[in-house]
C-alpha cells in the first residue's frame, strides 16, 4: 500500500507527526477487528474483510479451523480402541513424517508422542535434551 507523503509543513514544530495523524481506524482501506488490532487492505481504496478471531475455550488455547487435513486424523483416531491416542506430524529439516500412538496409558501415550517429536527435531541428542532446550526457551512453566 503506497502511504501518502507527509510534508514538512504538516509535521509538528519538532518534525514528529501527532497521534491524530497515526490514528489509522478512519482510514477506508482499514478495518477494527478489536481493540488496537486492525486489517491494512493492501490494495489503495480497498476495504479488508477481516476474518473472525479463533474462539477461545477454557484454557484460553486457539480452537484449530475445521480444514480437509484434520478430517484422516480425526476418523483414523476414532477407530482406535485404546483411550488414548494421538496423530502427530512433523515437518523439520528431515523432512516431513507423521506417526500415531496409542495407549490406555495417558502418560505413556504422551511420553512416546513427546520423544517421538524430540527425535525429529534434533536426532543427534538424547529426546530428553530436546525437551529440556525446548521447554525453557517456550513460555511455559513446568
């Protein structure tokens, strides 16, 4: 999108522009999604259609999109007949792969998931080192 110039004229006396003149939420190519969150349309004198939030369950966690791609792993994981399971899919410098465990374990279908993923992104270190790395650098506290 091509702003318009701002000419020495229209700067205050010290060159620094107001907040008027940075307030975007009158201008026609943009839309409010929420408080202080916009759409910039890139196309001059063309309105955004913004697309809605995610909706936010309990855990404040994004919802996934219904797409095509979730349909395999949802019915392929209904069959299963442990309790627990999960499809997991990973694109790292490998490459991509994808693998399923299932378990009436909870805590051994999620130890495999998470070594399983620790292996593809660093296959040269121990799974637990992975995870280690990871969980510090993200912002969960465990």
């Amino acid at each position: 999108m091509d702003e318009p110039e701002v000419s020495p004229e229209e700067l205050g006396e010290d060159g620094v522009l107001s907040p008027d003149d940075l307030d975007v939420s009158n201008r026609e190519e943009v839309s409010e999604l929420d408080d202080g969150r916009f759409v910039v349309s890139t196309e001059a004198g063309r309105s955004p259609s913004p697309r809605p939030s995610p909706t936010l369950d309990a855990d404040d966690s994004p919802t996934p999109p219904e797409t095509p791609e979730s349909a395999p792993a949802e019915q392929s994981l209904s069959a299963i007949p442990e309790r627990y399971a999960t499809a997991i899919a990973a694109k790292t410098d490998s490459g991509v792969a994808d693998e399923q465990f299932a378990s009436n374990n909870i805590v051994d279908t999620f130890e495999r998931t998470l070594r399983w993923y620790a292996s593809r992104i660093d296959p040269d270190e121990p799974p637990e080192d992975v995870l280690r790395v990871l969980l510090a650098e993200s912002d969960l506290d465990v």
